[in-house]
C-alpha cells in the first residue's frame, strides 16, 4: 500500500510536501500578472491614404482590391474596412486565436503586395502600412501646457520627435498615435486671384516647388575610372530641401528677361502649421493633446505599463517648462484592482475553510492535519503554472480560489475514516491510519483522477472558450492532483502522528455539534430507507428536477462575460451630419460641465472629430473618456453614473450623447454591448443599405429588450457633386486629370513632397487660402491651362450640384456593410440584445442582406455553439474514467446520475439572482460535475465494500450512507463555505466573481440537501439491475 511506506517514513513524506511548495515559491516570481490570457484575437491593420478622394472612391479604388488580395489568408476569420472622408482607408484583420501576429502580418504584408500595381498612383506614392494593432487600449495621456505658453501643435509635434518613437519602442507597444495629427507640415495657403493675374494655375505651383525642394545627387570629381592619376576624390554637394519658412517664400515661380522674378510668397501665404485642422482634444475643461496607445497581442497589460510608466517617468524629466502629462484613460486600473480582490477573497476562503474544519473536527490539534494540504496543494499549483505557461490571472486565482474547497476534501476524508476507526476500534493512531488507508486509498485514488477527467477534456476546446476553460480547468487539476499526492503521503502521516489513541477528543461543544449531527445522519438514514422503499416516487422527482432544469437553463439570459464596473466611462457624440468642427466643440463644452457635474468622476478627456466606431476623423463627432473614483470611494457603479448622464445628456437638442461602459474584454470590442454588421450581397446601392439599416435601428429602439442603438452608416451627409463638361473640355483642350488635380490642389490638401526639421521628414501641403473655399461661389477663382497654354475658368467645364450622401464607406467581408451597434437596456444581458437584433433582422430584411458579428458579439456567438460540448465531451469522459474503474457500465450511471441536482440548483440560483449564464457559469457547472460525482464515489465504493462482506443489498446501501454521511457533508460544507467569499466580497470584478460564487454555491446546496438523498436510491435501483441482468 502507497501510504504504509510514507506512515513508517515520515520525514520523507514531509521531504515531498516541502519540494512542493519550495517549487510553487520559486516560481510565484517568474510568473507573469495579467487580467486574462491571451484571449484576443490577433488584428493586422493596413492603411492607406488617397488624399482628396471621397469614401466612395477610395471603398472602390483601393479597398476592394486590397481586400480581394488579403482575402483568404491563412486563419483569418473576418476582415472589416472603413473608407474615410479624409481619404484614409484602414483594413483590420482578424485572425484565430493563438495565431502568431508576426507571420499574420508577413502573410497580409505578401497580399498586400500583389495588390499594389491596382491602385492609383497618389496611394502608392504615400505608400501602405502594415502593421500589427490590437484593438486593445491600453493607455491614453493627455499633455497640456499648464499656463498656456504653448500651443497644441508644438506640443504635438514636441511628443512625435521626442516622445512617440519612445513609446512605440516599448516592447509590447503594437501601435501608438496622437490623435488628431496636428504634425507639422509647411503649408502654401493659394491666392486663386493672383494666380490668375500672373496666369498661373496651382500645377504651376506645384512644379516650381517639387523642383526646388528636392535632393539631388550630383556625383563626385575625380571620380574613377581615369586615365591620369589623380590624390583625391571630390564629393559634390548641392543645396539639397528647403528648411524654413523664408527659404520656402523665395521659391522663384516665374524667372523674367529684365532679372525680376515672381516668388512663391508674392501668390500665397507660407507658414509653418499643422497637417491636419479637423481634430481637436481637451483634458478637463484645456486644450490638449491625447495619446492613445494600443496593446500589442498577447502581451501583458501590466507589465506593459509599467515599462511604459517608467519611460514616460524618465522622458518626462526633460520636458519643456510648463508641459505636463496626465493619465486620461488606463485598463491597467481595473486590472490590479479586480486581482487584489480576487487575492483578499483567497485570503478570506482559507480563513472561513479553517473555521469549518475546526468546527467540524473539534479541536485544533486534528485541524492541523487537513489544513497543512492547503499550503501544499495552493502554493504547488503556482510550479505547475510556470510548467504550462500559465500566468497568474483572474482565471487561475478563481480556480485557485475554488480548489481551496475541493484540496481539503481529501485530508478530511483520510482524517475522518481514521478517526471513526480509532473510537469503534482499539488501534493506535498508527495501526488505525494504517487500516483507514486500506479502505480509501482507491477511493481517493478514483476521486482525483474523476475530478482531472471533469476539468482536462474543457482545455482541449479551441477559440476563446477553450482559452478560458484551459487556465480554470488546469489550474483545479493540478491543485486537486497535489492535494491527492498530499492525502497519500503527508495526509496519513500527520494521522499516525498527531491523533490519539480512541480518536479525536470531545469538547462541550464538539459534544454538542455531533448531537444534532448524530440526529442529523439519523434523518438522513430513515430518508435514505424510505426513498429505497418508494423508489417510484423518488424517480419522478428525479424527472421533474430535469424538466425543471430544462426550463429555467433556456429562461436564463445569456452574455459571454459580465459587463464589469471598470472604473471608466465612454461617451460618443454625434451632431447633423458635416457639422463643423467649431459645432462639435460647442456641443462638447456642454458635455463636460454636464460629466463634471457628476461627483463621481474625477477627470475626463475628449477628441472632438473622431468617430471612435468606425475610426475615422470626421467633424461631427467625438469620443471622451471619464474616470470614476476608486470603487471604494464611491456609493454608485458606472451603471448609476451612466444612467444620470444619459438623462442629462438627452436634453442636448444638437447633438446625440450616449455613455457606455467600458467592453468587458478590452481587445475585443470599442465598447460594451453587441457590434453587428448588415451586409449588402446585392452589389446594391449604399441608398439602399442606409434605408434598410435604419429600418432595422428604428425597430431596434423600440424594443424593451434594447437601447441606444446606433448605425454607422449616414447617406444624408451634405455634399457637392461636380459634373464635368467632358465634350466642353476636350473640345478646349483641356485634360480631365488637369481639372482634377487643380480642384485637389485648391479644395483638398495636395501632398506635394517633403521637407527636413528636427531630423524628420515632414510634409509640404498646398491648398487655396481659407478666403476662397469657404464657398462653392469660390470656384470662380480657379482656372486650369488648355495644351495650348491659355487659362480657362474652371467654372465654365464644371458644374455643381449640391447632393447627400455617405461620409463613412465600411465593408465586412468584402460587402458593403453598415455597423450596427447597442447596448441592452437595464435587466438584460449582451445575449438577450443579440438575441433581440436577430429577431428584428430576420423579420425586417430583405433577400440579400445577412447580418454577421465581431469583437465580442462574435466570440459569444461561438460560445453558444460550443458551450453544449464541453459539458458532453466532460460527461462522457468522466462515464469512461467510472467505468474503467468500477469495471462496469452500469455502476457509473448510479454515480453520475445526481448531477442535475447540482445543475437545477445552478440555475435556479443564477435565475433568483438575476444573473446571466456565461462563461463563468460553464466553468462553475464543471467544478459541480465534479464534486457531484465525488461524493457519489464516497458512498458508493463503501456500499460495493459492505456488499462484497456479505451484506445484503438494502443493508449494504444504507449502511454506506450512514458511514459516508458525515464526510460528505463535511466536504460539501467546507466548500460551500470557502466560496461564499466569490459572493458577497465587493469591488473591481465583483459580477464575475459573484456568477461563478452563485453557481457553485447554489448547485453545492442543492446537491448536498436534496442530491445526496438520492444516490442510495438510485444504487439500490443501479445493483438491483445489474442483479437481474446476472439472473
């Protein structure tokens, strides 16, 4: 026997147990810190810029084939594009999780190449970017000049020269950006009326500079090969681009005979600007600028941050006076917040297993015994951890947190055989461990490897789930394993050890408690009897308890993870469509003394033209973060504070203002709620889209189930079309590209080549002064030159009319798509949203438009689909576990069969509290499966035992239950008690922790009370089977 040997060597038996935890301390620092695993799935982002175009153009000449390329690369699973009006097309592609972001990005890099020569020639020559970026935001600062000495564009190009390249450098940084772009860029502000008087156009212009700004090789002198021998090589060095502003003003347009020249500054204004005007940012109530910064993927959050804070902490020594940076928005918060509750639950878990096992045991002398497999088994799991590349996160603390429980169970299962031996037989402890472990160690042997076959099939799973079930299902596997280990070898030992000879010593009040336990075994007994003698009536409970449990499964509503109070708060707003920056701004100003009004928030930043959905720059929207006070200093959650808001926020007539929470996995989604995308497969028109789209959002809003619902799609976006005159034109001589290029030149922002300042490159831009194209009267002004050379009005080959139309171009899977996002009203669940969007789409939507999910919609979806298996491929693989060790088919059944008395009380638990079924709810129905099936195996090994001694079936039975009661109570108790924390302990995370508590707790309760009366029974109705079969 395993045990005898560690009996009679002690010390090698305490050797073991002090490996264990030296292994697990050893490794507690080497392991990383983190919210999640990597749970996100990998993102390549391509970008590419057609300046001047419209989101039409740029969906049709650049993404198309771009996505027609990327299409189909390896483990992609969908691929989102957004066409903005600014002319930036950002492609983001998803792929599978646990797909290496290096090689996504070779693969999409190799797509992207092949598609080049298909796009115009403006988009090659600024180029395309690949680049890997998780939608994952990490941090956003803020930098403000504290007395306004300097002003938003030094500060933003102060940050891209000294402090941006900084922080992309930080390893685990995948992307970094300020927002807004106000990077400085040598401006030529075009008068269209000198042109015209000096019979110039602004290709004139262009030209003039284009061949004055530039670098030139010139080459060297004495340059080899040469016949005559010469001492030295001469290198020739030429002026090279222009620098300042002045030298840019000298630029000669036009050369005259007489020596006079006319000079860039005599038909346009130059300065030194900004490239981009569109955007502006604010940091409570100042100007400012935000730098946002995206977690690469699968790289540690924390440890992210803190290499980011220490840079920072060192750039910020050498900032110019009176700059200073603050933190607008930072996941990290959250994350350190929710772990430390998690670890003061763990904390509170061993203290309150402590007390049970004392009150049960009675003394503290035969507590110790159980409580030493607690140091072993929880602080061991940390080595396997290190061993499996786990990290130490929400994930693996909850599993450890549930295995407190559960590694226990074993000890008290040794110490309690053993002492009802020593008070019924006159043994010393020694002999009598000796004889205890004869009866249990296969037992114990069968409950761990029952309890591993529960938790190791859920790893295996793939995709998001199967990430989630892996950390928790390993984590109670090991622990449980060691605990197992520990039971065999220290277990015993401290038995043989520490208890006395006629068993554990009587207090008053262990006297007392086993007095009303003794009455408590005797109840159970007669019920045990009387359930075996109406055995019909304990079968159609049965049955009832299933349909019960059918019932309230489907009544409960469904999320992937709870929506947590994260301590931040989102809120977008939106004005008329092309309201102007100055609108946005005015709307915005009321939005912050609204959100700062709220004594729950202690600072906000916002982005005035960002529209944070579709990531696109656009007048008439904006994006602002609000942080809450620490938990602990604030009686509302974030679910009070945006319901104040909101109600504040409707009494803004300009504008639409809706505040979210923060998405419950950050990487995933922009915000909470569900993200759908309506596809278009009829090649149709985005008219059509947008009227299908909004039918299908008006419905949405008036459902109860949904709220704040919001398509990404605006087709009534003022615009001006102009018609070419192309018969006119030609006739003229007047070439189509040429009227064109000057409207880009004058309207847009014409990217003419670069410049150098700070050892960077940076851009020259030309584009008519801001006095002639306020209007579309201004086109009188511009004139483009025939092939014969003479100036003809532009106005007279075009013509304008003023049309709506979209702004924003997104696609989904290379359809043209509408985004559709929304929140579920208060009492529902993401799932009940998701549930209640489809039902509208499938009612509303005609032939040829679908709906398709992503972010986190997406991976609940999947979760639904694979939820069902995990629990089957588990039932299935503890039923072969049983069978292989009872060498029987039909035992494991009486074994398994209580298992829905677990699960009924799950649900109804969950259904009482309000709460979803989710991810942590899966995870808390396998824990049950297992400890459903342990105390099945206590009572049934010991009926088989009695059964193989010659008692008869029925006695064999209840004899078994009355031996087995107190140690399953005893197990069943501890561990319900040692959740109990997950419940009732408040802070960061406390919805996840409060799910998986109710789950576990509830189904323990309902198994022990109601569950174990039944497995007698249905071992008596098992054997008398298995009897009849022999006959």
């Amino acid at each position: 026997m395993i045990s005898k040997f560690f009996i009679e060597k002690p010390v090698f038996s305490l050797v073991i147990s002090i490996v264990i935890i030296l292994a697990g301390i050893t490794a507690i620092d080497k392991l990383p810190v983190q919210e999640y695993p990597t749970i996100t799935p990998p993102t390549i982002n391509v970008q590419a810029h057609y300046p001047g175009a419209d989101a039409e153009t740029l969906a049709k000449t650049v993404a198309a084939p771009l996505e027609e390329a990327i299409n189909g690369v390896e483990n992609m699973i969908y691929m989102s594009s957004t066409s903005s009006p600014d002319g930036t097309l950002s492609i983001q592609v998803t792929f599978k999780i646990g797909t290496d972001p290096e090689i996504a990005k070779v693969d999409v890099n190799n797509r992207v190449q092949l598609a080049l020569s298909k796009l115009p020639e403006e988009v090659r020559r600024i180029g395309v970017s690949v680049r890997e970026r998780s939608p994952d935001l990490l941090r956003v600062f803020s930098f403000t000049s504290k007395n306004n000495i300097h002003n938003t564009t030094y500060i933003t190009n102060y940050l891209l020269v000294n402090v941006l390249d900084e922080i992309k450098r930080v390893r685990g940084v995948g992307y970094a950006m300020i927002f807004g772009g106000k990077e400085y860029s040598m401006r030529v502000w075009l008068k269209p009326d000198k042109l015209a008087a000096y019979n110039l156009t602004p290709m004139d212009v262009i030209n003039a500079i284009r061949s004055q700004n530039n670098q030139y090789a010139a080459g060297r002198i004495a340059q080899e090969p040469l016949k005559e021998k010469h001492s030295f090589t001469y290198n020739i060095i030429t002026k090279g681009r222009l620098k300042t502003v002045n030298e840019f003003k000298n630029i000669i347009i036009r050369a005259n005979p007489d020596g006079s020249s006319l000079k860039l500054k005599d038909i346009a204004r130059v300065e030194l600007g900004a490239n981009n005007y569109s955007v502006s940012s604010d940091y409570n109530g100042k100007k400012a600028v935000l730098m946002g910064i995206w977690l690469s993927s699968g790289a540690n959050a924390l440890d992210v941050s803190k290499r980011i804070d220490g840079v920072m902490n060192k750039l910020s020594k050498g900032f110019p006076k009176d700059l200073q940076y603050k933190d607008v928005y930072n996941t990290t918060k959250f994350i350190k917040a929710s772990i430390h509750e998690v670890i003061y639950t763990l904390i509170i878990s061993i203290l309150l297993t402590v007390a049970v096992i004392y009150i049960f045991l009675g003394t503290l002398r035969s507590t110790t015994i159980p409580v030493f497999a607690i140091p072993v088994s929880i602080i061991g799991t940390f080595a396997g951890f290190y061993a499996a590349g786990f990290s130490i996160n929400l994930l693996t603390l909850f599993g450890l947190v549930l295995a407190i429980g559960l590694v226990v169970d074993d000890a008290i299962i040794v110490i309690e055989n053993a002492d009802r031996i020593l008070k019924i037989e006159d043994l010393n402890p020694k002999e009598a461990t000796i004889k205890s472990m004869k009866e249990i160690t296969n037992p114990l042997i069968a409950i761990v490897l029952v309890l591993d076959a529960v938790f190791i099939p859920a790893s295996f799973i793939g995709g998001f789930s199967g990430k989630m079930y892996q950390q928790f299902a390993l984590t109670i596997a090991t622990s449980v394993t060691i605990s197992g280990i520990v039971a065999l070898t220290l277990t015993p030992t401290l038995c043989a050890l520490i208890l006395r000879r006629g068993g554990i010593r009587e207090t008053a009040f262990s006297k007392a408690f086993y007095k009303l336990f003794n009455k408590a075994t005797e109840g159970f007994t007669k019920t045990a009897k009387t359930m075996i003698k109406f055995s019909v009536v304990g079968v159609v409970i049965f049955a009832i308890t299933i349909g019960a449990t059918l019932i309230l499964y489907k009544m409960l509503p469904t999320a992937l993870v709870p929506e947590e109070d994260k301590g931040d708060i989102m809120v977008m707003y939106y004005l008329m469509p092309a309201s102007s920056l100055q609108k946005t701004l005015k709307v915005q100003k009321t939005i912050e003394s609204i959100v700062m009004s709220n004594p729950n928030i202690v600072s906000a930043g916002y982005v005035a033209g960002l529209d944070f959905i579709t990531f696109s720059f656009k007048t008439d929207a904006g994006i602002g973060w609000a942080h809450l006070k620490d938990w602990s200093k604030r009686k509302d959650n974030s679910w009070d504070v945006i319901k104040e808001l909101s109600m504040k926020f409707s009494t803004i007539k300009d504008a639409l203002v809706m505040a979210f929470n923060m998405p419950p996995i950050m990487g995933m989604s922009s915000t909470g709620g569900f993200t759908l995308h309506l596809q278009d497969r009829t090649g149709g028109s985005v008219e059509q889209l947008d009227s299908i789209v909004k039918k299908l959002v008006e419905e949405a809003n008036k459902d109860k189930r949904l709220m704040m619902v919001r398509s990404s799609l605006s087709t009534n976006v003022p615009q001006y079309k102009i018609i070419v005159n192309r018969e006119k034109a030609k006739s003229l001589g007047v070439a189509i590209s040429s009227i064109f290029e000057v409207l880009q030149a004058t309207l847009g922002s014409y990217y003419v080549n670069d410049f150098n300042m700070y050892d960077r490159t940076f851009r020259v831009n030309i584009q008519s002064d801001e006095n002639f194209r306020s209007s579309s009267q201004d086109l009188e002004y511009i004139y483009v030159r025939s092939n014969t050379g003479v100036l003809i009005p532009l106005s007279s080959l075009i013509k304008i009319k003023r049309v709506v139309g979209p702004d924003v171009i997104q696609r989904f899977n290379m359809f043209t798509s509408a985004t559709v996002i929304g929140q579920p009203r208060p009492g529902y669940t993401s799932g009940d949203a998701m549930k209640a969007i489809s039902q509208i789409a499938k009612k509303i939507l005609p032939n040829g438009y679908t709906i398709a999910w992503s972010g986190t919609s997406y991976q609940e979806k999947k979760l639904q689909e694979s939820g069902n298996k995990v629990f089957l491929y588990t039932v299935v693989f503890v039923f072969l576990i049983l069978a292989a060790l009872y060498e029987s088919f039909t035992i494991p059944i009486a074994i398994m069969i209580i298992v829905p008395f677990a699960v009924f009380g799950a649900v109804l638990g969950l259904f009482m509290s309000n709460l979803e079924r989710d991810i942590y709810f899966n995870i808390g129905i396998l824990v049950l499966i297992g400890l459903s099936v342990k105390n099945a195996i206590l009572l049934v090994r010991f009926a088989i035992e009695r059964i193989n001694e010659g008692y008869s079936l029925t006695e064999a039975t209840i004899e078994a239950a009355k031996i087995r009661f107190r140690p399953i109570v005893m197990t069943s108790a501890v561990f319900i008690i040692a959740s109990l924390p997950l419940i009732f302990w408040g802070g960061a995370g406390a919805i996840s922790r409060k799910i998986i508590g109710i789950t576990v707790v509830s189904g323990m309760l309902v198994q022990t009370i109601i569950g174990t009366l039944f497995i007698p029974m249905f071992f008596y109705l098992t054997m008398k089977l298995i009897l009849f079969k022999k006959k």
